[in-house]
C-alpha cells in the first residue's frame, strides 16, 4: 500500500514540478549557446561579430545566466515547496476525508510522504548537476572538477587521521537527511490544528521557530566547542547525533500522533 501511496504522491507532485525541471534543462541549452557565442574568461565573441552586435550578445549572455543560475536555485526549492503543499493539502484540507479513508495507518501515510520527498530532492539534484553538465563548457567542468578532487583529497587525508571520526561524520549526515523534511512536516501539522489564519499561522511558526532554534544553537554551539576543547570533538560530534536523531524520531511520533488525533480538516 506504501507504493501505490508514493505513486499517487510523486504522479501530483511531477504533474507540476516537471514543469520546472524542463524549464531549467531549457535555460541550461541557451546559457550553453551564450557561453560559447562570447568567450566565458575574456568576454570577446566568437566568430566574426563584433561592434555593437559584441556587446549585445555579452549583455544577452550575462542575462540569461543569471536567470539559469535563479532558476537552479528556484529549483532546489520548489522539490521541498511541493513535497510541502501535497503534504498539507492531501492531509489537512477536503482532500484529507478521501486520504484517511483508505485502509492505511498513519505510519504508512507518513513513510509515503517521507520516502516520496527523498526521491523528488534526489530528482532535483540531478536535474541540477546535469543542468550544470549542460550549461558550461567542458573546460570549465574540467577546471571545476579539478579543484573539487583536490579539496576531497584534502578531506580523505584528513579523514583518514581519525577513522572515528569519518564513522561520526557519516552518522550525522545520516540522521540529518530528514531533518528538515521532519521540521517542514512538523511545523505544517502544527499549523494545521487552527481553523482560522492556519496558512499565515504556519508561516508564522516556521520562522519563529527558526529563529527560536537559531538562538538555542548559538547559545549550545560555544559550550559545547569549550567541552570538545578540553575533552575531545568526539563529544560534541556525537552530542549532534544523538540531539538531531531524537529530533528526528521525536518529530516523527508527533506527527503520527497528530495524524490518529488531532487532524483538524479544513474544505
């Protein structure tokens, strides 16, 4: 029942997110066509247009790449933006009647969600590095990779040093996953439980939250670094661990327990 779940979420969710992708790969053909009219280092045209024709394929070629690079970042949101919306409209409004009807378990409707999410941010960062792949010249992917590869190999010699430390490292990027997807879903089901200005309220508990989640981080990060100073980082690394994990698990019960108890349906 989860997959048939999923397909349903992920048909909803493409049906109007393609529409970006597409929009992007087509920004990505036409910065690719700028770049190689005008020279990307010196800025002179290719072939022989010059005079004023030089200066507008420069001012067209600057255009366009920057709304490529506004369209990647639109992108990059828009996955989680719709992950989002189908999680509050298919739950929390006239929707909702149609999806607590079927013959599934909260805990089902929320792994669905969970793992349709996953697939469509995976979905959009490759939509995002092909994207690059297409838009910039092989040079420049090469210049690119090259100083990515010797960052890496700066990292795995440091790595290396401390294999504990990798292992930590793994497990907090792990736990971190579905941390946001675990505070957007949250803070929506929150949201959800007033009838009156829920859409504004949620909003609203999103920043405050955040900001309220700012200010406790500034406040732990500097005791916890003294204590990783005078102890080890091992402390503080498995301090994140374990403080990110209980988020995650804690805000996934709240949600479920939302979901059997306090769902509050709004047409």
């Amino acid at each position: 029942m989860v997959g048939k779940l999923m397909k349903h979420e992920l048909r909803a969710i493409f049906r109007v997110l393609m529409w970006f992708m597409i929009a992007v790969a087509l920004l990505s053909v036409l910065t690719r066509v700028t770049l190689e009219l005008v020279h990307p280092l010196s800025g002179t045209v290719s072939g022989p247009v010059v005079g004023s024709a030089a200066i507008g394929l420069t001012l067209m070629r600057f255009s366009i790449t920057s709304f490529w690079y506004l369209s990647v970042a639109a992108l990059s949101a828009a996955g989680s933006v719709m992950c989002l919306v189908r999680f509050f409209k298919s739950l929390f409004t006239g929707e909702g009647y149609m999806t607590f009807s079927l013959p599934v378990t909260p805990t089902k409707l929320l792994v669905s969600k969970f793992l349709s999410a996953f697939i469509v941010t995976i979905a959009c960062l490759l939509e995002i590095v092909l994207s690059v792949l297409i838009a910039f010249p092989f040079e420049e992917i090469t210049i690119l990779w090259n100083e990515i590869s010797v960052a890496l190999s700066e990292i795995s010699a440091f790595l290396s040093m401390d294999p504990l430390f990798t292992t930590e490292l793994v497990l907090l990027l792990v736990v971190m996953i579905p941390m946001g997807l675990v505070y957007l879903f949250l803070i929506a089901s929150i949201g959800q439980l007033f009838t009156k200005g829920r859409v504004i309220i949620t909003i609203a508990l999103y920043y405050g939250a955040s900001f309220l989640i700012g200010i406790v981080l500034s406040v732990l990060l500097i005791p916890l670094l003294q204590i990783g100073y005078v102890l080890s980082m091992h402390v503080v690394m498995w301090a994140f661990i374990v403080l990110i994990a209980a988020f995650d698990v804690g805000g996934f019960f709240i949600i479920r327990y939302i979901l059997s108890h306090k769902v509050n349906l709004v047409v």
